[in-house]
C-alpha cells in the first residue's frame, strides 16, 4: 500500500473516496464543513435528514456529489467531540477501512488526521492510521489453495494535513509507521504459519535469508555446538522431538562500532505441547504461536533495518519443539544449564524459560548494553493481564520504564509486576540449584524470576507477551504485537545519542 501527505484542500482531491468526519450529534468537523460547501449544503442536508448523527462508528457511503471532485464521501461518526480520545480515534480509523473494503476503492483520501485526540499529536495520528490500514489489508492465504473472498482493492493512502507547520514531524511518523506496520507483518506471517512449516530449522532459514536482505550478520548454533557449549537446557526441552533445535544470532550494525548492541532475545518454541507435562488437547494448536517473541525479534530487526537506525542491536532466537517423544525429558530430571547452575524440571512445559536462561547466558558474550527478552512465557500473565497489556519485569528500573513509555507512545501497551526477591522463594529445589517452577501463584512473576537467576550480569528486562502476541476465537491470528513497542524503544535509544 501507498501513503502520501497531501496538503490540498479536501473539494479539491480528485481519488476514488475521500473520508471526514461528523461529530455527535450531527456537527461537521472543519474538513467536512469545507466540503459541504463545496458540495452546496448535500452533507449538511443529509446530515440533517438524520442518515447520520455522528454516533461512533457509523459510516454513511455518498456518491457522485457535484462540487466535489472525489467520487465518493465516506461521513464517519467520531461519537462526542469532548470524549474523541485514542481509543475512539482508532476504532474509527479501523471502522473506515473495514467500510471501505466491500467497496471497490482504490485511492482513499483521509481528511480527519489532524483532529484533536486527547493527550496526542498529529505525529501519532498519522503514525497509528498508517499501522491501521496496512492491517486492514493484511491476509493470511498463502496456505489456501485459492483465495477466498473479496481480495482488497485498496492501494492508495492520502492524509490530508493542512497545517504545513508539522510536515517534517508528519513525515518522519509516516515512514515510522511504514516501518513498523512492515515489521508487523514479518512477525504475523511466522506466528500464523502452521508448526509443520514453520519449524526451527525454518526459523533459521527466514533469519539468514533476511540476513541477505538487510546486510546483517548472521550465524546458528546447531545441537553439537549447544552441546559442547554445555546449554544443557535448552537441549532438554529439544530431546522429545525430531526436529533440531538452533539458536540463531541476527546482528544489525548501524551505530558505531565502539557502540554495544542492544540485545532482543526471543522464544521460539515452534509448537508447544506441554512435553511430558502434556498440554490438554483444547485449543492446543495456538501454541504454533509460541515462537511469538521470535517473530517480533524478526519484526523489529526489519523495521529497524528499513528505518537504518544508528544503533546496534543483535537479535537471539533460542529455537526448538516442545514435544512428548521417546527420549523427551522428564519431571525430575536435573540438567546443566550454560550458566552453570543446575535445574531440577519439575514440569516440562515451563520449557520457555529453559531455553531463554541459556540464550540469555549465551548473550553475554556479546557484552550487550541492555538486554531485553521477549516471551509467551506463561498463562498466568494472561490471566494477570488480559489480552490488553504485555507484562514487563527486569532487574533496571531505567529499563523498565522506556519500555513502559515506549509502549505507551506506540500504543502497543505493557504493565510492570514486581520482581521482589519473596518470589524468589517458590524455585527452591531438594535436588539442584534451582526449580523450573513456582507455586500456581503469581506465575508470570517467578517465570521472571527464574530468568533473573541468569541475567545478574547486565541490564535485563523481559516482556512476558503470551497474553497480546495472539488472538484466539473467530479472528484467531497474530497480532504483530509488541513490535510497535521494541521498535520504538530502539527509536528514542537512536535519538539519544
Ligand atoms: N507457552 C506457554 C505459555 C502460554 C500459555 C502462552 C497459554 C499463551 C497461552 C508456556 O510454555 C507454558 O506452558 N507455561 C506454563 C507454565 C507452568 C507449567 C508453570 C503455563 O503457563 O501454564
Ligand atoms: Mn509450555
Ligand atoms: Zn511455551
């Protein structure tokens, strides 16, 4: 899809439809009314006929207005001007593309971008729209042997700004949000593959093709590397299947060379059924999902990338299956991890944390200046949290709170738990150094904690992202979450220095 700025006043763009909006009740905004004009009262007169009253989310498809050059007018309803904050202002903006795709509208021209939305700027605005419509255009066919349904005929975004003063602020958030809307679409793509093609072997595959792509470095550790590594733990969970776990390593270079890297570690357990510790069968194919935080590292490596931030940053992907083989691990049994420390597995499915505490002890060596693991590590967050926020916890409050603001800014929100040492507590073990697991309270917490055991020496924060990675029910899918976030943590750390 296209985007351009436009600054021409609305009469005058000449695209298949052009969009503005009508307040509750019934009052046009300044674009509309300027259209109206134009128009010699058409909107105004319809507008008071009844056929739209400005509620939130109600559309209303016009045609062939003479004095208007654009073939079309889609009024949307913006609900009350003293409530229009972020929340209404993005369900609008997913209400017109969804109204607008039954249509055969090619070119859209957006003349509502530069209304007030509570506690924002024009910048987001334009940034969130451009997200928007590059997901309302996003499907997920490839693994149908025909598509089905209306394909979309969208190809053409313009937002009309008329105040030139914020032009440069415009542009920047557009290629922004052009950026992350692609990254987005890296990270949905992997999520929603089916667990048969999507593997770890496929995983590293993608990596070093995008490592073609983007000039990066790239290298994997295959099982006999981990081996003679000694990442006993992350080899545990890979003994129930066949296929073979990798840890891959992407290294984006964009800053200077005396510069450490950011280091994004995610989880990629390609499926994950439970492993001996079985998974009940109920929706257990949503665990294809559970390489999400490998996906987002991809995600935000290519808006990163296509954005050339000056900064460096290397993505760790620790990937394997979690299955229930012959040879598969057991309650009980007690491995070596990379780090030395020794781990009595008490449940195999809390196998995420096994593979994140080697790749974590794995990403020192690249003396990283911050460390940020992301993970659908557990259900408890889910319940903690819902599907609205990731959970974020670490062991640098400085950390903490630039994710916290970066996902604020981008809107792909997260909440802080604590990480008090009580927690720490529920991981003693008889027989080894530690437990892979807690008591059944406070789970998304003592998941953190365990990973706290391998991270003592750098900055470390981790996104527990099992609740906001995916959606279940009818428009089950990926949701190309929290990519809007890392991308704009590594955006305000490029514009630091
Ligand atoms: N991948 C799951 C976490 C998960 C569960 C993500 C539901 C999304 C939805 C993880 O590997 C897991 O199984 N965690 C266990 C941990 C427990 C055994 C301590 C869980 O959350 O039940
Ligand atoms: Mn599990
Ligand atoms: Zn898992």
């Amino acid at each position: 899809m296209d985007f351009a700025i436009r600054s021409d006043n609305p009469e005058k763009y000449r695209g298949d439809c052009i969009v503005v909006g009508v307040f509750e009740s019934r009052k046009l905004t300044e674009a509309a009314r300027v259209l109206d004009e134009a128009g010699k009262g058409h909107l105004g007169r319809i507008v008071d006929q009844g056929d739209m009253d400005g509620r939130a989310n109600t559309t209303l498809l016009l045609h062939g207005i003479s004095g208007i050059d654009s073939k079309r007018v889609l009024l949307i309803g913006l609900g009350k001007e003293e409530e229009f904050g972020e929340k209404v202002f993005l369900d609008v903006v997913r209400t017109i593309f969804k109204a607008l795709q039954p249509t055969g509208v090619k070119d859209v021209g957006l003349y509502l971008t530069e209304l007030t939305v509570k506690g924002r700027d024009v910048a987001w605005n334009v940034l969130q729209t451009v997200i928007l419509a590059e997901e309302s255009a996003y499907r997920f066919d490839r693994l149908k042997s025909k598509p089905e349904g209306r394909q979309p005929s969208l190809a053409k975004v313009d937002i009309g700004i008329t105040d030139t003063s914020t032009a440069a602020a415009v542009e920047t958030a557009l290629q922004q949000g052009l950026a992350i809307a692609h990254g987005m679409k890296v990270t949905k793509d992997l999520g929603n593959l089916a667990p048969n093609i999507c593997t770890p072997s496929y995983l590293a595959g993608q990596a070093e093709e995008m490592a073609r792509t983007f000039n990066l470095k790239f290298s994997v550790l295959e099982e006999k590397d981990m081996e003679e590594l000694g990442m006993g733990a992350l080899l545990a969970v890979a003994r129930g299947s066949h296929q073979p776990a990798k840890l891959i390593v992407l290294e984006y270079h964009g800053g200077k060379d005396s510069e450490k890297p950011v280091a994004l570690v995610g989880k990629g357990v390609t499926f994950d059924a439970g492993g001996i510790s079985l998974k009940p069968a109920a929706e257990m194919d949503e665990m294809k999902y559970d390489m999400g935080g490998a996906a987002s590292v991809f995600g935000t490596l290519t808006a990163v990338a296509e954005l050339k931030l000056p900064i460096n940053v290397i993505g760790v992907i620790p990937t394997t299956e979690n299955l229930p083989g012959g040879n598969a691990t057991k309650p009980g049994d007690v491995v070596t991890s990379l780090s030395g420390q020794t781990i009595e597995i008490l449940n195999t499915d809390a196998e995420g944390r096994l593979i994140l505490c080697d790749a974590l002890a794995y990403t020192e060596r690249y003396d990283p200046e911050v460390v940020v693991d992301i993970a659908t590590l557990t259900g408890a967050c889910v319940v903690a949290l819902g599907h609205v926020v990731s959970g974020v916890m670490g062991n640098d409050e400085p950390l903490v709170q630039e994710l916290l603001q970066a996902g604020e800014q981008t809107y792909d929100r997260a909440w802080h738990l604590p990480l008090f040492d009580e927690y720490q507590e529920q991981l003693k073990s008889n027989f080894a150094d530690t437990a892979n697991i807690g008591s059944r309270w406070g789970g998304a917490i003592t998941a953190a904690c365990f990973l706290s055991r391998f991270t003592k020496k750098f900055r470390w924060a981790h996104l527990d992202i099992a609740g906001t990675a995916w959606k279940s029910g009818k428009e089950k899918g990926a949701t190309g979450r929290p990519v809007p976030l890392l991308t704009q943590f590594l955006i305000s750390r490029a514009n630091k220095h």
